[in-house]
C-alpha cells in the first residue's frame, strides 16, 4: 500500500467550529455521513442541558 500524506487526504470543515478536519481510516466506510470534526462538537451541536431540578 502505498503511503499518502496529510495534506493527500479529503477534508471537511466542522460547522460547529469551522475548522477543517481530514479523513481518518475509523470514518473510511461513512465519511460521506461524518459531519463533526470531534465527539465534542457533535454535542455542542445538539445544544445546551436542560436539567429539571
């Protein structure tokens, strides 16, 4: 196989903190649905805890 550099790699931008973020070999079989740069943008996105109490 041959090596590719960073800068080869497909990239997206993060909508949560607009900064860019390239491919990974764990998000090969669905980059097409990979949206968020980081588990912690995916909640950010989700919005604030409302918590009862």
């Amino acid at each position: 196989m041959k090596m590719r550099r960073k800068s080869d790699l497909p990239r997206k931008l993060c909508p949560v903190c607009d900064r860019p973020f390239a491919w990974r070999r764990k998000w090969a079989r669905d980059w097409q649905r990979v949206i968020y740069c980081s588990e912690r943008c995916r909640r950010a996105q989700r919005g604030p805890k409302t918590g009862a109490g």
